[in-house]
C-alpha cells in the first residue's frame, strides 16, 4: 500500500482530486467508484472547482456508488443519490445516465442488487475506487463478519454505523436499518483503490488497518490483499494513532 500524508482534511482532498483529474485527462472513459459520507465531500469541492477553471470534461466518465439506503426515495435529501447531485453530478458536465447508484425503494431488492451486480460487470471493471474508512472497520457498509468472497447485497448496518450516520438525520429513529452496498470482492475488483482517512475518529481503524490482523472481522484488512492502494491520511489521523509518519 501507497500511503500519502497530508497536512489537513483540505490537503488531503485536494491530493485525492489531483490524481482524479489527472485520470479523467489521461482516460476521459474512465470509470470510478464513488463514495459517499464526509469525508470525500470537499474531494468533490475541488473537482468542481477544477472543472469550472479548467473546464475537465466528464461526458464519457462512467460512475457507480458504493452504496444506498434502503427506503429512502431517491430526492429525499438524505438518500445517496441526492447527495451525489448536489455535492457532484449538477455542477459538471457529466451524463446523469452514465452515473449508477443503487435504488434503495426497489420493490425487490435482492433483484436490484443482482441488477447493479451486472452493470459492474457489464461496465467494469472500475479504475479506481473511491473509499472511505468507517470507526468499525467497514468499507462501503460492509460491516464486520461480511465475507471478502461478498458481491452487492442489502445489509443490516450496526448500531456503531448507524450512530456515526446519526448526524445527518433529526433524529436516530430516522436512521435507515439497512443498505444496499457493493461486496468486498465488488469492491476488490476495482484496478485501483483510493483510501481516504482523516479525523481523530477514524485514529484507531487507521491504526488497525496498518497493524492489525488480515480478518473479517475488519473488513478493511482485505485491503492488503489488493495490489494497488493508495492511502491519503491527514495529521488529525497520525496525531491521534500510534503510527508515525
């Protein structure tokens, strides 16, 4: 693994959406996993700004999330597909029928996971996926005791999960139960792997990712398996972990 440090949360996108745009350049039918959450929201900044100044097109770039909430419409400002139009998708010239995110109101939903399964592979595969890294070593909502041999399916997230997501909602009560997300070995699939770890929060996943066990019990530790990942940590991450720099 690649790791990266930067200085600030503001470093650490802007170095995340500097190898970005130099992908879309370099292959403008590029394909890319998207992240939701946080932590790739000023990524998302940058890319815009980039895009406005310099005007980097995105009509051939292919896009699919990692995941959605199951029983959120799709508007409802809450929903993963809102949050990519309105952080992303209407503020570039990319074509909304080359975006996929997973539909979390599907009226069958094991259906809808074997559906967006197909596109991946239909698409696919995706050169470089955007991640973050959850307080319980989730990827995507892959939570622990998810098997790495895992494709998209709907899962029950965890109190701890739900918790972190809390803030986003009025109250817990309106937390979804459970998500549609693509598996691990979706997930591993991906030519390229970008992490991006900042917070004090996330200190102690960062630190067992780097030191711990390969388990599924952390669904991250499959990350050492694949062979290209780069890791974009800020000081707010080293700071509170034992890992030096």
């Amino acid at each position: 693994m690649d790791i990266i440090t930067a200085n600030t949360y503001d470093d650490l996108s802007q170095v995340a959406a500097e190898i970005l745009i130099k992908k879309v350049k370099q292959n403008p039918n590029l394909v890319i996993g998207m992240a939701t959450g946080s932590t790739p929201t000023k990524l998302y900044e940058y890319l815009i700004k980039d895009y406005k100044e310099n005007r980097t097109s995105y009509q051939g770039i292919t896009t699919f999330n990692l995941d959605e909430y199951v029983g959120l419409d799709k508007n409802d400002s809450n929903s993963y597909f809102e949050y990519m139009n309105r952080n992303l998708f209407k503020h570039i010239n990319i074509c909304i029928e080359n975006t996929h995110i997973p539909n979390g109101k599907a009226e069958d939903l094991e259906e809808e996971c074997r559906n967006y399964e197909q596109k991946l592979h239909d698409k696919g595969p995706i050169d470089i996926q955007i991640l973050g890294l959850g307080e319980n070593g989730h990827i995507g909502f892959n939570e622990p005791g998810t098997r790495f041999d895992s494709r998209t399916h709907v899962v029950k997230l965890t109190e701890s999960t739900r918790k972190a997501n809390a803030r986003f909602f009025k109250t817990m009560e309106d937390v979804p139960s459970h998500a549609i997300t693509m598996g691990i070995d979706s997930i591993m699939n991906a030519k390229e792997i970008l992490l991006l770890v900042s917070g004090k929060n996330k200190a102690k996943a960062y630190e067992q990712l780097m030191n711990g066990s390969f388990s599924d019990t952390f669904p991250a530790s499959i990350l050492k398996k694949h062979p290209c990942v780069r890791i974009i940590t800020d000081n707010t991450v080293l700071q509170n972990s034992s890992i030096i720099a």
